[in-house]
C-alpha cells in the first residue's frame, strides 16, 4: 500500500495552546491529513477553529476515553454534523440525551452477538443471489455489487424490506445525499435549501426519493394483518413509552429506519471494497486466505457457524479497519464545562474525532503503513489502551452494529473469496480515498472476476 502523504496547507506551527487559523481550508481538502497532520505537529491535542466553532482534536488514548465513555455526558452529537440530521432526523446515529437512551434501550437487545447469528443465512442468501450472474472473465464495478449485497441484507434483515425494484433510485439517492451533504459540512456560508440551486434542488429530490421508500415500507407494514415479522421494524412498532404508554411516531419510525439504512450498509460495503483492494495487492494474504476459506468451508457457502473459524478473514478486516476505518470522523460538542486529562472544555466547545490518526500511529503499530492481518492474530493488539484502536467508536455512543457489521462482512467476503479471485481491471489506477460520509474507494473500484 501507498502511504497517503502527509501534507496540509494553512496550518500554522503554533503551539497547541493557540487557536490554529486557516483550517477551514486544510480541513476541506482532507480531513484525514489534516488530522494527521495536527497529531504530527501537536501531540495529544490540538486547538483550532473552523469559522466561530472552536476545536480539539484528541489524539491521546486517555482523554479520548474520557471525551466517549467515561465523561460521555458532558457531550452531545449536536452540532458541526447537524447537516446528517436532515436525512437521518432524530434517528439513533444524531439524537441526544434521553431520546437517545430510551432509542438505544429498545434497539440495544436485537444487536447482540447471540441475536445477529439468525441474519447469518440471510446475509449468505444475498451474496450468493446477487453474485449468481457473475461470469469467468467479467469486469465488474465491485462498489457498486457491494452497495447491492449490503443494502439487501440490511433491508431484508432488518425490515423485512425487498429493494431491488427500488435499488438504482436508492443508490443515486444516497449518493447524492452524500456528497451534497459532505460539501455543506464543510462550507461555512451554506445556500439555504429554499433557494433552488442545482444542488438544493438534487438535494431535496434525492431526500424525497429515500423518504418515499421509508415511509412506504411503515405504510405497508400498518396496513398488514401480519404485522409482527420479528424483525426490527416489529421492535420499534411494538415499543411503547414507559411514562405515557404511547408508541412511536411515524416520524420517529422513519428516522430510525433511515438512520439504519444508513449507518448498516456503506460502511459495511466500503470495508469490503477495501479489503479486496488489499487482497489484490497483497498475494500472500490472498493465499492464507484461500486456504482457511478451503479447510473451514470445504466448499459450502459460509454461514454464522463458521464465524469462529474463519479467525484469518476476520483479521483481514480488523487490519483494513485500521488502515481504512469507514467510519474516519466524528463530532462532540460539550454541553457543560468539564475537563479532559486536565485539559478544561468549555460548554459549547467542540471536539473532532478520528481513530486514524492512532491507527497509523507508530507509538501503537509496528510499521503503522504496512497491511499484516498478523498483527491481530497475537495479543500484542489487546494489550494496546483502549483507545488506540477505535474503528467501531465506544462507550454509550458506539457501533450498535458492530457484530452485525463483522458476521456480514466475514460472510460476504468469504462467499465471493471463495468463488473468484478479483483482479484490478489493466490499467486501473492506485486507488485513493475520499473523505465522504465514510472513507471511500475514489471513483469506485473496477474488476475483473475469474472463477476459482
Ligand atoms: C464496518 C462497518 C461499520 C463501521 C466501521 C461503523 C462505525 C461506527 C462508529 C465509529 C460509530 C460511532 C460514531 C460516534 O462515536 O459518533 C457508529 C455508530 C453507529 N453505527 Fe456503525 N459502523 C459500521 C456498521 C454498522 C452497521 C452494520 C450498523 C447497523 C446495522 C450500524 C449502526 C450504527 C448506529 C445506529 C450507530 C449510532 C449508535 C449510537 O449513537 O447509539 N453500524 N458506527
């Protein structure tokens, strides 16, 4: 793998205590080398500014753990990725306070590593149907199979939902939402949405299309007599408030499901993507690969109960987790003053998050630019402090999805691995990333499948 290179304009050498100026622009052009770059320069922490909001970035394992687990409520997900709650709304990835732990209380039970093991024969079903047409010799857009494998398993398992009729809307839907969203993050002078540029008006289209198909699977699951499918959507129609008794708001129903949808399915379909990418650069780690896919599998398509076995492909994806952790960003902002490792926050101040930064760290990593899966197969990695490798968050704020992500992952990847070895398409150039709503394959990923 290449090393992204480290360089970031407007940043100034001031010492850490001075708000840095000029950030805007660094941050804009890759917040992954911005944040880099402020860890290269400032150590543990750094200050800055992005317009009026002022910043830390946390780079020390301590007070990252304070900032996500041990002084959580000091903090709230308000703030500079508010653009996410248009089309997330108060949906468990952006509410707060007590809508947030009662969301999470009723939604925590079906995300266990027990429960999800029941969505292992859904997640192989999809894989095989939606690589069934595959053919020796063919190129393929692997993002955008994978957009189609992750987003049916999500919808099938989750509400029960079949989208292919819906699937090319729902991709150009999110797409657009992403980058539009991503650039309005970043802009400090946003155009309101009631002025029809082009792109309020793309925006507010593409909005329109995921909520039709949100609100339309609420709809068709009220109107039915057998309303009770045990999956998620049964959970959050059943769930009832405990002081009125009420239940969820159609409204409230749409920003989970939608927040669901997008949280569970381009993390997990970019991860992969990545990880093939990895596997097509590295042979040796193809070979390990297709030999534990041969000695566990022996030819059957993999299921939940391979999951333990399948240890080498699990390591695989932990080391892209690293290298590439989709989820590269996130935001708090402090809702009373408090400290962290000392270092006073005042309410209303903001902090700016990546695991990146510590995964590429050669404190915690051993030559932090190589991929070697090996490095998880010894306990050095658990001997790491927690926060030095955080691909899936922590504290009240983490991954619910976090064991769902991995079965499906290991799932998905050995179900194709074992069929087909991928290649890059002749001439494809090195593939780099864009900081989008997740880390993503710049301008996707082609290849060549050939049949094992
Ligand atoms: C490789 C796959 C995934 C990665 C890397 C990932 C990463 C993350 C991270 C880092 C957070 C915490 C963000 C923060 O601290 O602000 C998070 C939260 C969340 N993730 Fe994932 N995720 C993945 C897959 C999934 C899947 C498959 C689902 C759903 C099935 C999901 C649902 C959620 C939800 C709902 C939250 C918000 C939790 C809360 O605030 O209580 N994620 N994810």
């Amino acid at each position: 793998m290449s090393p992204q290179p480290i360089s970031a304009s407007g940043l100034s050498g001031l010492p850490k205590d001075t708000f840095v100026g000029g950030s805007l622009k660094a941050f804009r052009e890759d917040p992954l080398v911005f944040m880099n770059e402020l860890h290269r320069r400032h150590g543990d922490y750094a200050r800055f500014r992005l317009g009026p909001q002022k910043f830390y970035a946390l780079f020390d394992p301590e007070m990252l753990k304070e900032a996500m687990v041990t002084k959580a409520d000091a903090f709230s997900k308000a703030g500079a990725f508010d653009e996410i709650k248009r089309l997330t709304g108060e949906g468990l990835v952006m509410s707060n306070g007590e809508l947030h732990d009662r969301q999470r209380r009723i939604l925590q039970p079906k995300f266990t590593r027990k429960h999800i093991r029941r969505y292992g024969e859904q997640m192989a079903e999809s894989t095989q149907r939606l690589t069934g047409d595959w053919v020796h010799g063919q190129q393929r857009s692997l993002t955008h199979d994978l957009f189609a494998i992750t987003f049916d398993i999500i919808a099938r398992t989750m509400f029960s939902y079949d989208s292919s009729e819906q699937l090319d809307r729902i991709e150009k839907a999110f797409d657009s939402i992403n980058r539009i969203a991503v650039e309005k993050m970043r802009t400090l002078v946003r155009v309101p949405l009631f002025i029809p540029t082009g792109q309020n008006r793309e925006y507010l289209s593409a909005l329109q299309s995921l909520d039709e198909v949100v609100f339309g699977i609420i709809a068709k699951r009220r109107e039915s007599a057998d309303s009770d499918r045990g999956d998620l959507l049964s959970v959050l129609m059943d769930a009832v408030d405990e002081t009125d008794q009420s239940g969820m708001s159609d409204r409230q129903l749409r920003d989970e499901l939608m927040t669901m949808f997008l949280a569970g399915h381009e993390t997990t379909a970019h991860t992969l993507a990545w990880a093939f990418d990895f596997v097509m650069r590295y042979p040796d780690v193809e070979n390990r690969l297709v030999e534990e896919w041969e000695r566990v599998l022996g030819g059957t398509p993999p299921g939940a109960e391979h999951f333990n076995e399948l240890s080498y492909t699990q390591n695989v994806l932990w080391e892209t987790l690293r290298l590439r952790p989709s989820g590269y960003l996130t935001g708090r902002t402090a809702i009373k003053d408090t400290e962290l490792g000392g270092l006073p926050i005042k309410r209303g101040e903001a902090l700016m998050i990546s695991p990146y930064p510590l995964h590429m760290s050669s404190r915690y990593f051993d030559d932090p630019e190589a991929f070697r899966p090996e490095r998880f197969e010894n306990d050095d990695v658990k001997t790491l402090p927690m926060m030095a490798y955080f691909p899936f968050g922590a504290g009240p704020r983490s991954c619910i999805g976090n064991h769902f992500a991995m079965l499906e992952m290991v799932i998905i990847f050995a179900s194709i691995g074992q069929k087909f070895r991928l290649r890059h398409i002749p001439g494809h150039p090195p593939v780099t990333y864009e900081a989008l709503m997740t880390l993503t394959p710049k301008g996707g990923i082609r290849v060549t499948v050939e049949r094992r």
